[in-house]
C-alpha cells in the first residue's frame, strides 16, 4: 500500500516538473513525501 502511495505521488511528482510546470515548491514537496513513504516501505518490510 506504501509502495504505491509513493510511486503515485512520484508519478505526480514528474507529471508535474515535466508536463505542467507547477509551483516549483509543492511539486518539490510531492516528491519528497513520496521519497519518505518508499523509505519507510523500505525498512518496514513485509510484515506476515
């Protein structure tokens, strides 16, 4: 569920700079709740 939280948002994150020019600052703020949700996917790991 983390996992694709962040990659919807790191999508968004692209989307953004590349296609739409957005506010410089929230699409930077985008990407880096993205990159902390796949960071904390990332050390939680799988739990059964």
């Amino acid at each position: 569920m983390l996992l694709t939280l962040a990659l919807i948002l790191f999508v968004l994150w692209a989307l953004g700079v590349f296609a739409f020019k957005v506010t410089a600052a929230f699409i930077h703020v985008v990407l880096v709740i993205a990159i902390l949700i796949g960071l904390v996917h990332l050390f939680r790991g799988r739990r059964i």
